[in-house]
C-alpha cells in the first residue's frame, strides 16, 4: 500500500470558485510537485494571498509512481478514471479518492510534463454541447482559463480523437474497449459539472518546466479572482482542433522525424512509416500531437490536428 494522498487547503473570507491544483498524476512529472510546493509556501507566508473562494493543493496525485519516479504505479492514472466500488488495481484506489475532491471543485488546473523537447503547451475541452461523448456548458469560462496560463499553443480535441484511436485498435484485434478507457482529470471535473485545463510545462527534468507551472498557478490565482493579483497578460495562441492519429499497428511501425508538439506539416510531408516500409503522409495542412518516438502496437505514433476555427 502507498499514500496517503496530501490535499492542503486555503480558504479566503469572500465568496469565489474553489479550485484544485493537481501535480504528479504521473509520478516522473516532477514539475507539478515543485511548482504547487512554491505555492504553497506562498500562501502561507502571505506572497499569495487568498482572498475569495477556496484553492485545494494536492502536490502528488499519485504517491506510488512518484516514490518510484515512474509514469504509473500500476497503470496510467489519467486513464479510465471514474469511481469504481470493486478497485482491480492501485490507481482504481487513488481514482476514489481524486474522483471525490475533484467533485468539491468548481476548476481544475492539472499540471503536467512530458518526455522530448519541445514548448509548452495548454489542452482544454469541448465547445458547448449536449452530445453523448461530452456534454459540457463551460466552454467560455475554460478557454479563458486556458488563455491566461502563458501558454502560445492550446489544443482540444482530445476525447473524439482518442475514439478514433479506439476504433483503429479494435479494426487491428485488440479488445474492444470503452471510450471511458479515455477519461482523465479534466474529462471527469467537466463530467462532475465544473472545468479544467491539462498545462504541459516542458521537459520533466528541467527546472523551468516548475517555474512555467508556478507562474501558470499565479495566473488561474489572479484569473478567477481568488487573488487580488494582475489580470495575467495574455498571448498569442495557436489553437489546434485534434481530427486524426497515426496508430503503431505492428512491431516496426515507427516515427519519421523529429517530430514535437505544435510542430507544423504541410500535405504529403512524410510523418510515420509501417514496418514493410510503406510510408504515411499528413494528409491535410496541420500539426503534429504527441508525438512518440517508440510506439507499440495498439498506441499512436502522433496525433494530428488542424488549425481550429475556435478562438479563446
């Protein structure tokens, strides 16, 4: 056994929104842990002074990979994450337990960083809808959120695109499964009626990937208000609409270049090749997403996405 999960929690005088800040959903995402322990020690010594509302810190999501500095403890915690009576595993434990704080909260701010070079960049969600994949009625208020967080890219699309990803895997033998497989943080707290934005700092290891989380928390701080803080300035955004991915159908199926998030890719430019050498080609003008530079079969080579007509 592992834990217990630490949630600290600042409380202001006035009425405002209560936020949660996540770091360490994946236990080697170092930045989340670092970036929410300034933080804290911010607010306590009075730097960051709460004012209005409610902000919980929960510095490490998951203890058990962040002790073992791994991605998972026993499986990716920002999967298939919902209450579930009858936990099969560790992170179904420690998804109990998030699933309840996250439903206390109004907003999310999760924290994250990834593996190859790159800058970071912010996910949110859906535009306002009353479909079966995500309803959701927050699409201003969280595209606000995710404008304010220093951030130049912000990408959405996520939910339908991993769908996509389902339907290649089970059209290439493996198990069906459900598009639940794809819930994470923000997919539950939008499902639970609040919002929230995944913010990608940079590289795991690199200091500046905590200062770019602190300064994100300051940001969402003084955004909603539970600060008296500067409106944070807002940059220029490239907006990305997720609309396909390039799955690692077999062993041999590989990257072909060296591809980050955000990168542009014009129609026909060589993006992946198959095992018996076939090459696959954007097909359309876009971006690359995600990109994994060693798949295995039934996981996406890279996602791709289009220059979205939304603006936040």
């Amino acid at each position: 056994m592992h834990g217990p999960i630490e949630s600290i929690r600042f409380s202001g005088l006035g009425a405002g929104p209560a936020l949660i800040v996540l770091g360490a959903v994946h236990g080697n995402e170092i930045c989340g842990p670092n970036a929410i322990r300034r933080a804290i020690a911010a607010c306590r010594s009075g730097e960051l002074l709460i004012r209005r509302g409610d902000v919980t810190f929960v510095p490490v999501a998951n203890p058990k990979a962040y002790l073992q500095n791994t991605r998972e403890g026993d499986r990716n915690l920002n999967r298939d994450l919902r209450e579930k009576p009858y936990p099969a595993d560790y992170e179904d434990r420690i998804g109990n337990r998030l699933c309840s704080l996250l439903r206390q909260h109004d907003v999310l701010l999760d924290i994250h960083s990834f593996k190859s070079p790159g800058v970071p960049f912010t996910f949110f969600g859906p535009e306002n809808n009353r479909g079966e994949l995500e309803a959701f009625r927050h699409a201003d208020a969280e595209g606000a959120l995710a404008a304010c967080l220093g951030t130049t890219i912000a990408i959405h699309g996520w939910l339908e695109n991993y769908a996509r990803l389902l339907a290649v895997r089970e059209r290439i033998g493996f198990p069906c499964t459900s598009i639940a497989e794809g819930w994470g943080t923000t997919e539950y707290i939008r499902f639970s009626g609040g919002y929230g934005v995944t913010l990608e700092c940079g590289l795991h290891d690199d200091p500046v990937s905590a200062e770019v989380g602190y300064s994100a928390i300051v940001n969402t701080l003084a955004h909603l208000g539970l600060t008296d803080g500067p409106a944070p300035a807002l940059r220029p955004q490239t907006v990305i609409h997720m609309v396909d991915v390039i799955v690692c159908e077999q062993a041999g199926d590989r990257l072909e270049g060296r591809w980050k998030t955000g990168d542009a890719v014009a129609a026909g430019d060589l993006v992946a090749r198959r095992a018996n050498g076939e090459a696959v080609r954007a097909a359309r003008p876009g971006f690359i997403i995600f990109p994994n530079a060693n798949p295995k079969p039934g996981e996406g080579i890279c996602h791709l996405g289009v220059a979205s007509d939304r603006r936040i």
